[in-house]
C-alpha cells in the first residue's frame, strides 16, 4: 500500500478498472484492447501525479518557505511522460545519494522497464500509433511501479522522518 493517500487511490482505481474490464469484457477482445490503452493513460497519469505529490510533500517536509515549496510544486507539475531515466534525474536532483539506490531498486524485477514501458505506449496511444497492450500486462506494469512509488515514498519519508 502507498501511504500517500491521493495515490493510493488512484492505484486502486487503477487496479478495480482492470478486474471490471477483464470480468465485464472477457469475449470481447476489441473492447479489452480499447480498455487497456485507456487504463495505460491513467497509469501514466499515475506517474506523474507521484512525482509531484512525493517530492512536494518532501519539500514542505524539509522547509517552511512558502516560495521554495511554490517553486518545486511549479516545476513537479511539469513533469511529464516521466521515463526510469527521469525517475532517476529527478531523485538525484533531490539528494545525489538517492540515485543509485534507485537505479538499482528499478533494475530488480524489470521494474525500469515497467515504467518505460507504460510511458512508451501512453505515447504510441496519443499519437494513434499501434500499441500492444493488455490488460494482464498493463496489470503487471503497474503493480511494478507501484513499487517504485512505494520505494520513492521509502526514500522521502524513511521512518522516523519528521514529514511522517
């Protein structure tokens, strides 16, 4: 589970969207096809509402300056399609020594590429190109960046940290 409720929400929604589908739809490859590029998109979504939710909260965390906050909240909610590559980039922007623990948490159980994948197709799906997704993988990918987030929050909020 995510302590981070907003996220934790979405990851379930994610989650029940998914069984519904597979329940709802199981004779019916067309519309599974169409309702896993649309769960792929939220879970792209997912992504990049876990960067600016994580690192924000870390920010008011670490400091009370209204305009420090103001501005990493400005440029986290920049943040998109995030790729591991920019996972990584953004946790060394942070604090150089969270990036190689994080390179290689992403590197165990292809948990990289799970988020690359996921960012790779959301693309190929907004552009109309062909994407191959379903719903057993789209479950797959999510559930490994869910542990990502999950490593993330571990890196921002260790216990005992005072935004706990």
């Amino acid at each position: 589970m995510i302590r981070n409720e907003e996220l934790n929400k979405q990851s379930e929604k994610i989650l029940k969207l998914i069984e519904t589908a597979e329940k709802s739809f199981e004779e019916d490859d067309e519309m599974r096809s169409h309702l896993a590029k649309y769960i792929c998109i939220l879970c792209s979504g997912f992504l990049e509402n876990a960067i600016n939710l994580l690192y924000t909260e870390y920010v008011k965390s670490e400091t009370s300056s209204d305009s420090v906050i103001s501005f990493s909240s400005g440029i986290l909610k920049k943040v998109q399609n995030p790729n591991a590559s920019r996972f990584r980039d953004i946790a060394k922007s942070f604090k150089p020594e969270w990036e190689q623990p994080l390179i290689d948490y992403m590197q165990i159980d292809d948990r990289a590429s799970a988020v690359n994948y996921i960012i790779k197709d959301r693309h190929k799906i907004a552009h109309g190109k062909d994407s191959d997704i379903t719903l057993i993988r789209i479950r797959e990918h999510h559930l490994k960046t869910v542990e990502v987030i999950k490593f993330i929050e571990s890196q921002c909020f260790p216990l005992g940290h005072k935004g706990n």
